[in-house]
C-alpha cells in the first residue's frame, strides 16, 4: 500500500467526521515551542494591556494555475488581504450570542512592495503548472507536495522568515491546509498557507457559502498555531489548547441555527473562525486564541513582525537612518545616536516589552526646549525589569526594530 493510500485510510478512520473535511491541517507540536507558548499566554491574559504596536504581516501569494480561471485577478487577491484586516482587527459585525467573546487581534497584513533581493514588487508571482489540482499533487514517498517547489510544477516561497508566503492553487477535496510552527520546524520549504481559488477573497468565482474570505482567515490561525476548535478528534478530552474556547466534541458545517452544546459545555463556539462553519457564520477569534497567535509572533515568527518589506523601495533609499544603540545588553540607561539625522525630521523612539507593550517613549528629543541636533536620544532603564525589548525606531515613516537586552 503506497503512502497516499495510507494517508486516505488514516483520513477515513480518523473520529473526525469526513463529511466536514475542509481543511487538511493536522496536528503536529513541538515541545519547546509549546512551553515557550504556555509561559507567555498566562503572563499576556493576565497583563493589563494599555497600548501595543499592530503586528504587521507581509504577505507574497503565488498564484498557480493550470487552467485560465485559475489564475484569478489582482483584485481577488486584494479583497482578501482586506478580508484579513476586517477580520483579525474586528472590524466585521459578530452575532450577538458570540460578541462579548470576540477580540481584536491587533494584526494586519499588506501585500509585499520588495522581493528578496529588495527589488520593487507587487507581492504577487504568477506562475502556470502543467498539473490539475496541483495543491493535491505530490512527487515523492516522503508526503512533498508539488505546489512548494518551482521545479516540481508550483511555486517556491520567498524566505520564510520575512514573508508570509500563501499559494492560491486548485486543490481537490480540500479547500486549504496550513503549516503550523512545529510543522514548519520540520520542512521550512513548505511554510505557509495553500487555499483552494474558489474560497479566496471576496470577488471572483467563488463557491457558495465561501464568499468572505474566511477560509483563507482560519488557515492563517493555524499558521500562528491555532488548532481546530474542537482540538484533533471527537472526543472531550482532545481540545485546542485555548481556556477560553469551551471543549467542543466535533465540528459544525452551515451555520447552526440553534445555540448548540457537547461535552457538558454551555455553547459550542461554532461561530468561531477555527470552526468549519460557513463564512457568514464564522466571525471571532477569543482573547485566548489572540493570546497564542501572539505567542507565535513574538516567539518563532517574531522575525516577520521586523520585516521591512512592506515599505516601499523608494523610501528605503532616501535618508535611511544610519545609528547606534549602546550598550546591549543595557543597565540602567539606553543611548541612540543617529550618524546621518537631519535636524527637521520627525522622530519618535519606542521601548517595547515581549508583550509588545510600549514601556518608553520619547519623540522628538529636546534640550531646554531647543529640539536637539546631534540626534542623541538617552532611555533611563529605571522602571523596566531585566528580559528582551523591542527598540522601534520611526523616522519620516521609516521603521526600524533592533532587539535589545535590559540585564541589571
Ligand atoms: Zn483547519
């Protein structure tokens, strides 16, 4: 029995019921990564968030296409970094019954503006395939799908690290699968997410019931690790590692139209997006699901919150600001010189925690009142306890994150 078998027979007799099958994601933890991500969700529930910079997300899609409507529209594509921006930043309307469960994830996305090499681009690489369903294809015994490799018929992602790399392809069966951080340990070739081009984005040829984009929003959740929202089989011991999220014995598909319970709860989230209902039906995240994502974010994908590439090339070549921060690791006090400042730009210097709160503030820097001129900016480190920091540092919409250590 060759692998491909094995990986249907297992799909068959899994408790999960094949009917709902919409997603290929399947659990995969890394034991590190999980201790890292219980450590820092019980210290940001319980933290009295006051004010936290939005992680920004870039994005590159890889369109792969076999036949002509496949290779779906720039404006497709655009609907659905916006249906991202509704979602993870609550800006949709969530029922009633779910509201006061729903947060705002403090994430956005945006469309790459520079390639790997710093080259202007649109965030966007087309490629034809010779292969149908190839989001379904694989090319060898190890379980290596074609749609991740350029030679092999699909598309190559950009540098894992600095770029969310989402491929919009045919698949059959399934309209999605996503790589967690564990499973991107593994294979960091195939880090990313794949959607069906019939449930992506809010225009086109879309199927019925997969018209707002939500689809491609839950395959990102699991991308920042979240798990399904009844966890990986029918059972009520198996959940998804969120306390917030009640246990939930099995997905829901549709949209309810009764308040539905299981395991003893008191409600099954089944409007929540790491459901398998329909898109007008899903519509929250919980503080606990945000709380993982952003464990993700600051742990294993911290890298992509630092990437620059979503800015413009123009503006990286005008007065790129040239400085140094000293000494790292820092005790009690922090300097930024800048080597290359003009005295009229506008600057503003930001001391974030791992949390992403800001704890230092300065803008501008004075002496008496006279705005300074050598561009030096000193941080008393009085008040912040030892750990890693964030510097954020924004000139002329410029910005630029250093990581630095407070050891006292
Ligand atoms: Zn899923």
């Amino acid at each position: 029995m060759n692998l491909l078998r094995i990986f249907f027979w297992i799909l068959y007799l899994s408790p999960t019921p094949l009917l709902a099958q919409i997603c290929g994601f399947s659990t995969v933890k890394n034991a590190d990564i999980e201790r890292y991500t219980e450590g820092y969700v019980s210290h940001f529930l319980q933290s009295n968030v006051q004010q936290r910079t939005i992680a920004r997300i870039p994005v590159v899609v890889h369109v792969v296409w076999n036949s002509g409507f496949e290779n779906i529209s720039d404006a497709q594509i655009q609907s659905q970094i916006e249906a991202l921006n509704r979602d993870f930043r609550k800006r949709n309307t969530v029922n009633p019954v779910f509201s006061r469960f729903a947060v705002d994830c403090e994430i956005e996305f945006c469309l790459a503006q520079r390639d790997t090499n710093g080259n202007p681009t649109t965030g966007i690489v087309r490629r034809q395939t010779n292969y149908a369903n190839i989001g379904s294809e694989y090319f060898d015994t190890s379980s290596r799908k074609r749609i991740y490799y350029t030679s092999k018929g699909g598309s190559t992602a950009w540098n894992p690290q600095k770029y969310l790399n989402i491929w919009v392809c045919s698949i059959n069966v399934l309209y999605g699968f996503a790589s967690s951080p564990a499973k991107a340990l593994e294979r960091p070739e195939e880090d990313g997410v794949v959607v069906d081009y019939r449930v992506f984005g809010t225009t086109g040829s879309l199927r019925e019931g997969r018209q707002n984009g939500r689809l491609t929003v839950h395959e990102i959740g699991h991308y920042f690790n979240l798990l399904h929202i009844w966890g990986s089989d029918s059972t009520c011991v198996d959940d998804d590692e969120v306390t917030d999220t009640p246990v939930q014995a099995s997905p829901h598909e549709g949209c309810p139209v009764d308040l539905v319970k299981s395991c003893n709860n008191s409600l099954d989230y089944f409007r929540n997006y790491m459901d398998y209902t329909n898109d007008d039906c899903m519509s929250f995240f919980t503080a606990g699901q945000k709380a993982r994502m952003w464990a993700t974010l600051t742990g294993f994908r911290a890298n992509l919150i630092s990437s620059n590439v979503c800015d413009p090339v123009s503006v990286q070549t005008v007065n790129k600001p040239i400085f140094e921060v000293f000494p790292n690791p820092a005790q009690t006090e922090l300097t930024v010189i800048f080597k290359n400042q003009i005295a009229s730009e506008s600057k503003t210097i930001q001391l974030l925690d791992c949390f992403g709160r800001i704890v230092l503030e300065k803008r501008n820097y004075t002496v008496q009142g006279i705005p300074s001129r050598d561009g030096v900016f000193n941080l008393s480190l009085n008040d912040c306890p030892n750990g890693f920091y964030w510097l954020s540092i924004q000139v002329n919409n410029q910005n630029i994150v250093k990581k630095v250590v407070i050891q006292k």
